[in-house]
C-alpha cells in the first residue's frame, strides 16, 4: 500500500468508490480508498437499487440523470455487471394536490432534457396491472420510462474495478484510526494496520461511521442513521403472465414504493408513525452487512394499505423482512463538499440514496476537488449549511422528522416542525405578537409572512392576497421587517482593504461611508457567494451576506487569509440583528427617533453612517433589496426588541406595517434582482448579467478564469420574464420553450403586486435572452405564453432607491 496519495477516500460504499473512480476519470489516479470491512459493507449492500429521473429542480436532478445513464455504461467499461433493470417509475396522484405535484415534476425533469409523461388511469393500471386504480380513486400518473432498479453491490464493484483499472488503489480491511492535519498542510491517515498514509486531500465516506471518523479531526457530522424497512413477498404468479415488469411504483398513501425482484414484489416502507433510529452513541466498528430486527408493529400499517394498492398481493406471504440502517441529515440532503473549517478534507456522506446519489455525488466532489468548484450547484449538499447551532439533539430529531416525509407531497410552502426557535431576533416576540409565520435560514427563525396560518398548495392560497398586501404596504407608504438572518463580519487591520480587494470582485470603497455589492468567485470563476461591504472606517469594513451562506463564506474568508496579514476577522452574526425599514414615508419614520441627518444630500442611496436612533447604536445602511427607500438598520440583538417598537410607534401616524420575506421576494422580482437561485457555483456574473459587480482592473480569486468565460457565446444566459398565468406562479425548475425547443429552465419567479404580472428569471440558451422574444413556459403541466423584457417592471430608472 502506497504511503502517499493525492486523496485519501474512507470508505467503500458506492459514495466513496463514486468519488474515487471519477477522481480516476479526471486524471487523479494516484488515489487511495480504505475500507475497514468489505466494499458495500455498510448500507449499500442491502439497498432496494432504486434510480429514477423523477426528482424535481436541476443539481440533484441532474445527479439522478447521471446515475441513470451512468449505470447504463460502466458495465461495457469494467465487465462488472450491476443489473440494470430498465423498468421506467411511476407515481400515482389521487387528488388535485397530488396532481399537481407530479405536473410539477413533469416540468422540472423535461427542463432537464428528460422524458416525463402524465398518463391516465388506464395506462397506470397497463403499466402495473397490480394496481387498483379505480378503489385508489387514481387521477392520473407520472411515468418516467427511462428510470429503473440495479443491484446495489453490483454498481459498488464496478466503479470500484473501473477505478483500479485508471490507476487508483483500494485497499480492504484497513480501519483507519485518526485523520490529522500536519503542519505542512498535508492530511495524516492512520490505520489499525499500522499504516501511515500521508495525502493532500482526505474524502469521508464513511457512511455509518462518518460522524465518528469526522471526530477524529474535531467535527460534529449532523448524520443520524435511521431504521428502513423493505418486505419481499413470496412469488407473484401475475409476474409470469406480464409483458414487462411492472415500473418502480411509488404511493405515498402506504408511504412507500412496490418493485419486481426476480417473481416476488419488493415493497419499501416508511413508518412514519413509529420510525427508529440506530446508533445514537455511534455505529461500533466491527458492524458489518448489519440488520435489524423487524419491527413489525411499525411497519403493519403501511403494509396494510399497500395490500389495498394492490389487493392481490394480500393473499400472497411475506417471505422476508429487511430492516437495515440508512443515514440521514436535518433536511435529507446528503453532505457533500468541504467540511467546516477544515482545508482540504471533504465529505461524502449522509447519503440517504446513495445508489442514485453515488456516481453523480462522486462526479461532482471530483471536479469540486479538482477544479475548484463543481458543473452543477452544489449549494443544497454543501455541508456547511448547518452552523454549530445543528447539533446532536438537532440533528436526531430533523433527521426523524424527515423520514417521515420521504413519500410526503413537499409543498412549496412547508416549514419543518423540529429543530425550530434555535437563532432568535431581538425583535422576535415583536414580530411573533404581529403573527407572524416563520421559516427557517441558516437556523434563524425569519418572518415569512404575517397571518394566521399558510396555507399548503401549489396554486395560489388564501397567502397570496396577504403578501401581496405586505409588498404594497413597502410600495405605498411604510412598512417594516426582521431580516436578522444575515450572516454579519467585520474585517478591521491595515491591510483589511487589501484582503477583501484580493478575495473580492468588486473593489472596496475608498470613502468611509462607500458601500459595494460583490461577486466572490472560485477559480472556475463562478460564485462561491455574494456580499455587501461597507466601509465604517480607515481600516475597518462590515460585511453582509445571506444566513444559509454564514459558515461557507466564513471558511473562504478565513480559508485565504494570509498567516502575517494584517487582518482581523470577527463573526458578529448572532450578537447583530438587522431590521428593514422602507417606503416612500421610511425617511418621515426614522427621522421621529434619530438625530441624525436623513437627507437626500446627507446620507444618499448606496451609502452606510454610525448613526443613534433611540439611544441605540445603529450602522444604517442605505439599501434596499425592496426597490424602495429604505434603511438597513444593524443594531445589537439584545437592543433590536427596542428598537423595533420605537420605529413602531414612530410609524403608526404613517400606518406602518410589517413584511416577511415572501413579499421581500416578489419586490425583488419586480426589480429583476438575482436571488439565491441565480447566484450559485455553476454560474458567473458573466451568465447573470452582474459584471458590474465585477472590477477585471485588479486581481482577484477566480480573475482568470472570469474573463475566459467572458469569450464565450454559447452556454445560457438569464433572461427575466413576464409569464400569462392564471391561478398560478412559477415555483422554480420549469421548463422554458422557444416554440417546439426546449431552451432553458426558472430559477426563480412569482407575482409582481405593484405592476400586476407573473414575473420570473430563467436560465435560457445565449440567443433566446433577447428583450421581445417569445417563449412558453410549461406550469403546471401548461404551457404559457412569456416574453423576455428589457428591463425591470418596476422602477427601472431607480428613481424610488434614490428619493
């Protein structure tokens, strides 16, 4: 065994051989895999081998994508057989909601290139005559015939021999005993053998064990692995009569899916109502193709109503029983990126589906690793969404909860349950008495909107008047918000100037009092995050950017600062809450509480000043993300409770109001501002129209490799639409048509209230993101007519920003 290797990858289930063969494929070989057992030992080996197209939204759709026609290839390439079964899926809906959502999905997967259709009852009960879809009360079904089922230790092996046969080594029963970072940088991986492997980059995949291998190096993994249970019936006769094997079947009414293996029918359960954990001190390292017992009682239930789908098989036995271990996350997304705080140690774990997940996860850590940043969005796997706050008990109890959704309808509007009032405002019991409706970002508890209750749907709800009515409150006179969830550092030193020029794209104000958005980008030049800077003084900058971005934004910084640089970074995140005060009437309101000069001439759009409201000590930015006048007000958290009810109360002569985000949403859209869903790693300012956050007079990370995509005519650039909707919005993920082509896909959209239009942003291909030109977009399983417009429907001159 090698004694040094580029990467180290820990871990031999089908994450860890995923990433290493595609390692391999970008040019790594020089690479190693240790496994403490035998490959596909942990949870792969008893997997159901489910791999389907139909997930909805582009990265981890794309992942599924990749896994399907991947599986359809490595065994002409390794000789290695995985089985595949190319069977197709289909989901059943059996009311409008149900409906609904698989239209939704038909959207998202043709976005993607792929083929979705809506069938009718009838060709359900063709495609899996099993079924009784007239006592189910079938309406219709989503069938994606391109997906199918593998043998999960089979797909493990292959990637495994593929690797080896690019170069790489694997190496089994070989325990490794302690990760360590030398002071050369360089990792050291020890093993129970002995062994001393010193590497670049070390890659956990641990799976069971990848919380307790994460330790070794000082992390707390939010992984908790959760009880899964698959029954396999006796033979089937009806299997011998079919012309086809009958789709990958899922029903959320029994909470599960129904496939063929070999002549009896494989039935996945989740027990929501009873679902079990393992391992909670830790899985013990002799584990090996462990099972639980059944846990009968749990899972009866939803049997039950599987047998009332499919009433044929209530006559047949059950044969055999599986109860094996799957690892989960606090939102079900698999960690998949560097790990916080650590240079040059990765993680690939938490994988619930690891079979569908493995090769496209592997293939984006392996360019991430190479290259710098990945092809797809990596953001909704980057392990550094979770902050310390998400620790043990956090990650038990969302963990639990999800299970419990997996076969749930995940409406747009659904906010989990556990895990909640972790990151509080000062202002929160203000807003909380004001009803608001909260969700979570970054573990702050952010007003959403203000109303009794939000409804579920993927039309409009009785919400849409309510935010429509907070947007025009900003719109019309003055209105008030609680947008603490914002990640807040402040850089102070002689050379802080300097260091955020060299990590930033934008250049830094010279002016105390100056402000700057700006692009920060990876070496591929894409964004690594977005932030705004303000300059409070000679050798000291106040820097902004979103919650969900606070721990990954934090190791950029901290990741390139120089040892002897002198620059001082300080997390002020939870000690600093942030309330929003805008509207035409917002100077009149602040001007009641502070003697500070508010005038046009004195404190301009774009600009930030240290000012006193109320006796409390306030950095008052002026910004808007609104379109409006407005004041970003940052004030200490234990002091925000007050400062909220003295601009409260200074505005009640104005009949001030409150805002949640969702309206903050619709007003950006108004404004064609790119949120989130357009500023992430497989995107530069080149695609988003945002080179003017962008300063190529100076270096800066990922400088280069900006300005060779901006040679570049091909590719898709993003066009900001209006849509011809009816009794819906786009929710994101939808596929956009230039008469029969398909061109593009939304990143992101809804209702304008102030210019009463359906508004949205969309990635198109170059030549389709012209102003005027006509497209469809398909919602809803409709399409509808857009058009690209020229600018901004509201404001496009800013004149409101600079009253």
């Amino acid at each position: 065994m090698r004694k040094h290797a580029r990467v180290v990858v820990i871990g031999g289930g089908n994450m860890g051989t995923g990433v290493l063969y595609h390692l391999a494929r970008e040019g790594w070989t020089d690479c190693l895999l240790l496994e403490k057992a035998e490959l596909t030992s942990g949870a792969t080996w008893h997997a159901a081998g489910l791999v389907s197209r139909m997930v909805a939204g582009h990265a981890l759709g794309s992942i599924h994508d990749y896994a399907v026609d991947f599986y359809k290839s490595i065994e002409a390439e390794t000789e290695q057989s995985v089985s595949w079964h190319g069977c197709g899926s289909l989901r059943v809906a059996t009311s409008p909601d149900h409906l609904d959502w698989i239209r939704h999905i038909r959207d998202t997967v043709v976005a993607r290139g792929q083929v979705a259709e809506i069938v009718s009852p009838d060709e359900v009960a063709r495609l899996n005559p099993l079924y009784d879809t007239k006592a189910a009360g079938v309406l219709a079904g989503l069938y994606t015939p391109d997906d199918g089922h593998v043998d999960p230790a089979g797909t493990c092996f292959a990637m495994a021999k593929g690797a080896r046969m690019m170069g790489a080594e694997i190496v089994r029963r070989c325990r490794v005993t302690g990760v360590t970072r030398l002071a050369s940088g360089e990792w050291e991986v020890l093993t129970d053998q002995g062994h001393r492997i010193v590497c670049e980059h070390v890659v956990n995949a641990g799976g069971y064990h990848a919380r307790q291998i994460g330790a070794f190096s000082g992390l707390d993994l939010p992984i908790t692995t959760m009880q899964h249970h698959y029954a396999m019936t006796d033979d089937v006769p009806a299997f011998a009569a079919m012309g086809h094997e009958i789709p990958v079947t899922r029903d959320d009414y029994f909470c599960g899916y129904i496939r063929r293996e070999q002549k009896s029918a494989l039935i996945g359960l989740y027990d929501k109502q009873a679902p079990q954990t393992a391992w909670l001190d830790g899985c013990p390292w002799d584990s090996e193709n462990e099972l639980f017992e059944p846990n009968l009682d749990g899972i009866l239930p939803w049997l039950e109503r599987c047998f009332e789908r499919c009433p044929s098989l209530s006559d047949i036995g059950i044969k055999r029983i599986v109860n094996g271990g799957i690892t989960y996350t606090p939102d079900g997304a698999m960690l998949l990126g560097p790990a916080p705080g650590l240079a040059n140690y990765w993680l690939a774990c938490g994988a619930t589906v690891g079979i569908a997940w493995g090769p496209g996860a592997g293939r984006a850590l392996a360019q991430w690793i190479v290259h710098g940043s990945a092809e797809i969005s990596t953001r909704a796997f980057d392990p550094r969404r979770f902050g310390a706050w998400s620790d043990a008990g956090y990650a038990r109890r969302r963990a639990t909860e999800d299970y419990t959704l997996r076969q749930a309808m995940p409406f747009p509007q659904i906010q989990r349950r556990e895990g909640r009032d972790i990151r509080l405002s000062g202002a929160h019991a203000h807003t909380n008495a004001l009803g608001a409706v909260y969700e979570e970002a970054g573990g702050w508890e952010r007003p959403r909107l203000y109303a009794p209750r939000e409804p579920a749907g993927w039309r409009r709800t009785a919400a849409f008047d309510t935010v429509n009515k907070e947007a025009l409150a900003v719109r019309e006179g003055v209105a008030l918000g609680d947008f603490s969830a914002f990640a807040k550092f402040e850089l102070t030193g002689t050379e802080a100037e300097a260091f955020l020029n060299r990590i930033c794209a934008n250049r830094m104000p010279k002016a105390v009092g100056g402000t700057c958005l700006t692009a920060i980008l990876n070496r591929r030049g894409t964004f690594e995050g977005e932030a705004t800077v303000a300059r409070l003084g000679p050798e000291r900058f106040w820097f902004v950017t979103g919650a969900p971005s606070e721990r990954r934004v934090w190791d950029w910084l901290t990741v390139h600062q120089r040892g002897n640089e002198a620059v001082t970074i300080v997390n002020r995140s939870d000690e600093i809450g942030i309330l929003t005060l805008a509207g035409p009437r917002a100077r009149d309101v602040l001007a009641r509480v502070s003697g500070a000069d508010l005038s046009n001439a004195a404190f301009p759009w774009l600009r930030a000043r240290e000012i006193d409201v109320a006796g409390i000590p306030v950095i008052a930015l002026r910004l808007s993300f609104a379109g409006e006048l407005a004041w970003e007000l940052h004030a200490p958290n234990d002091a925000l409770g007050r400062l909220w009810s003295t601009l409260w109360a200074a505005g009640e002569t104005f009949a001030i109001a409150p805002f949640g985000a969702k309206a903050l949403d619709l007003l950006r859209l108004e404004k064609a501002y790119r949120g989130g869903h357009e500023l992430a790693n497989d995107v530069s300012p080149v695609e988003v129209d945002m080179m003017r956050l962008v300063k190529l007079d100076k270096p800066f990370v990922g400088r280069e490799a900006l300005m060779e995509r901006m040679e570049r005519t091909d590719g898709a650039r993003i066009a900001y639409l209006e849509i011809d909707t009816g009794d819906a919005d786009v929710l994101g993920g939808e596929a956009v048509f230039c008469g029969a082509a398909r061109v593009g896909a939304v990143s992101s959209g809804g209702y304008g209230p102030s210019v009463g239009r359906s508004l949205a942003l969309a990635f198109v291909a170059a030549d389709m993101a012209t102003p005027g030109t006509a497209l469809t977009v398909s919602l809803l399983g409709e399409r509808r007519a857009a058009t690209v417009l020229a600018q901004p429907a509201y404001d496009p001159g800013n004149l409101r920003l600079k009253a």
